[in-house]
C-alpha cells in the first residue's frame, strides 16, 4: 500500500484472530473469529465460522444482510414509539412511556403543513439546520391537508420511510468504504441499540448518511465530491463540521495539503452558499444565529448543565454544601469555545505525535466524540453521529456495547427527568 493510499484508507485493518488456530482467508475478515462478542453472538446463527467457509458472493453478502438487519433494527425503534402513535404526543404521557420524539412535535408546532420550503429553513419554531428543514417540509407535502389530528402520525410514518432510506445509504456507503475485507465492521452502523432509542427521534439519519458518503467519496480519492457531501452533512448536522480538522492534520502529517484544502474549501464553500442563499440578509443569518446559540443556556446532556444540576439537588439543610452557581449563556458559550479549542489541539496531536501515522476513522472519532462533549447541550439523537466512525475504526464489539448501555441510561433518564 503506497502512502497516497495509506492516507486516503479509512478503516483499521486488524490481524484476524482465530480462536482454533486455523487458516483464515486474508481476504476476507471473519468478525466471529475475531471479536469475542460476536463469537458468542454467534450461536443463533449456528455458531463463529468454520476453517473451510468460502466467502460468500451472492445475494447474501455482507452488504445485503446488514442493510436487511439495519431496516429491522430501525424497525423495532418504530415499535417503541408505537404507544405515542397510537394515543398522541402529550406531556407527560410521551416521557412516561419514553416513545417521545421530536419529528411529529415539530410537525404541529412549526405549522409546516402551511409553509413554503424557506419559510421551513428560516422558522424559530422549527429550528432545525437547513437540509433537516427542507426535507421535513418535503415529507410534509406527502402529508396532504385531509389528515386532520391524524396528520403527525402520518408525518412520523412517512419520515420513518425516508430516514430507513438514509440508513440504507449510510449502511451501504460504510461497507464499500471499509473494503471487502473489513465489510463486517459496517454493523456497527447497522446494528447498534442506540439505532432503536435514538433513530427516529429526529432526521440526524440524514446527516449521517451524508457524513458515510463524505467519507466513502475521500477514500476513493473524489476530494470535490467529498466536500460537496460533507458540506450537505454540516447543513444537516453541524458538529461533523470538526471532521475537516481531521482531515487536515492528517494531510499536514502526509506532506499532502493539497487534497485536504479541496476537501476543506469545498466544504466551507457549500455551507456558507446555502446560507447565503436561504437567508435574506447578508450575512447569512449568521449575525442572528450567533447572538442566538451565545445567549442559550446549557441544555440537558451538557456538561455546561452539571452545576446547576448538583445545586437543585442540594438538600435543604446542607450547611456545609458549598453553594454552586448555574452557568449562564454568556459563561457557557466562553468555556464552550474553550473546549472547542482544546478539541482542535487534541486532534492535532493525536493525529502528528504518534509514531505511526493513525487513520482518519480514530482521529475523525475522537474529534467528534470530544465536540459532543462540550458543546452547549447534548441531545439524545446525538450519539447516531459517532455510528459511521465506529464502524470505520473498527471498533470491538464489547466496547460499542458498553457505550451503548451508557446511551441507553441516558435516552431513560433524560425522559424521566423532564
């Protein structure tokens, strides 16, 4: 492998494992013999892969199945919201029953059955990044206006279809991307819990699906179509935007800048048109979305949110409890900011100290991982954006569980707190 492909590689490749000592085929990675989670998993299946299984082909390769299994998956998520479906989305029933989810809620409050596609984008009530704001005003065309109180849930079924297209995208984009011999590792996307809690609490499905294009267009060498897609991805879902500082730290550590800068150009150049474009004034609206994000306290999830969390729960007659003061905008948009630039840096140096050269998967995961960190609120949805990185990095199964489970905590508790 020469280092322009080296550099362009987004997965991690790992020496197969097997737990016989048998022979394994190079060519192909085998996640039952690998990674004991799925080892074990794989008994309802008839058990890990033998010495002389050939690859598989045909209709059911990697590509089929975990696009079959991600559809189910995103399925049963349907399910667990059916209780919302069927009585309707009231407080505190919706968080009770924890089948609440933003998609029909915005639906009713935006009013987006009377609007017009920039209207959707510009709307306070909506407040959703423009490619979120266009598609769910196009799905709200498909709604029709003889619904009635029937037309939320007729959003949700409808927008379920479109987001089950965008995993189908994501999932498929992330098996070519990782190659033949790793296309296992695209179950990470396919097939992770947080899929059934979080997938169809908003359209971060789409953006998701534009980041694994993105990614999948730079391992194969497009840097135009890889910043045009990612562009689309930052007017989707805005903290992939720290993906670029990956990029070009490792590009600075290749000696090749140059495809990084097309990446990175293209990317700004697609966001701030569409801004330009949707917005009337000459700014974008970036004068009001600044003062706007600036002003907003600390949001649930958000480590901006713990102090005032920790004073709520003071008891009455804790003397000796220091006191705690809650983080007002202004001071968490400063430590926000801080954060932020404590990322870049970490970034730049996970990605130039170690001795060998890391991939773009780890350095692009930790970059987005620590952005979700400190930004100013962390919504439960947030944890789809880390899906395509996983799968890319490779990671252990035993390691995406444990997250998970975290995750899992958190889309419970956040309800129940409300």
């Amino acid at each position: 492998m020469d280092d322009d492909e080296e550099f362009r590689m987004t997965g991690f490749t790992r020496a197969p494992l097997p737990a016989d000592g048998a022979a394994v085929d190079p060519a192909v990675a085998s996640p039952s013999r690998e990674d004991p989670v799925v080892r074990v998993a794989s008994a309802v299946a008839g058990g890990p892969a033998g010495r002389r299984i050939a690859p598989v082909r045909l209709f059911w390769s990697a590509a089929t199945v975990l696009v079959l299994l991600a559809v189910a998956v995103l399925g049963a998520g349907f399910v667990q919201k059916q209780h919302c479906r069927a009585s309707g989305w009231s407080s505190p029933d919706m968080f009770w029953h924890e089948c609440y989810t933003d998609i029909p809620v915005l639906y009713s409050s935006a009013h987006l059955a009377g609007s017009g596609p920039l209207e959707a984008v510009r709307s306070p009530d909506l407040g959703q990044p423009p490619v979120v704001a266009v598609a769910m005003w196009a799905v709200s065309r498909l709604v029709g206006t003889g619904q009635g109180a029937q037309a939320p849930r007729a959003f949700l079924d409808l927008s379920t279809v479109l987001l089950a297209i965008a995993l189908v995208v994501a999932v498929s984009a992330a098996v070519i991307a990782v190659g033949r011999r790793r296309s296992w590792d695209a179950a990470h996307l396919a097939l992770s819990p947080v899929l059934v809690t979080a997938g169809l609490l908003s359209y971060a499905l789409l953006g998701v699906a534009l980041a694994t294009l993105a990614v999948l267009a730079w391992s194969r060498s497009r840097q135009l179509a890889a910043g045009l897609l990612l562009g689309a991805a930052v007017l989707a879902t805005p903290v992939v935007a720290i993906v670029v500082v990956a990029v070009l730290a490792l590009g600075l550590r290749a000696g090749r800048l140059r495809p990084a800068l097309v990446l990175t150009a293209t990317t700004g150049a697609v966001w701030l048109g569409v801004r330009l474009l949707a917005f009337p004034n000459a700014d974008g609206g970036l004068a009001d979305a600044w003062a706007g994000w600036r002003d907003a306290s600390p949001g649930y999830g958000s480590l901006w949110l713990i102090p005032s969390l920790v004073e709520q729960g003071r008891p009455p007659r804790a003397v000796a409890w220091p006191p705690l003061h809650a983080f007002s905008g202004s001071a968490a948009t400063t430590g926000v900011l801080l954060g932020l630039a404590l990322v870049v840096i970490g970034t730049l140096v996970l990605a130039l100290a170690p001795r060998r050269r890391p991939r773009l998967a780890h350095v692009a995961l930790f970059a987005v991982a620590a952005t979700l960190i400190v930004l100013k609120s962390l919504p439960v949805q947030s944890s789809l954006l880390l899906l395509p990185f996983i799968a890319f990095a490779g990671l252990r199964w035993r390691d995406h569980l444990i997250w998970a489970t975290t995750e899992l905590a958190y889309f419970v508790g956040v309800w129940l707190y409300i």
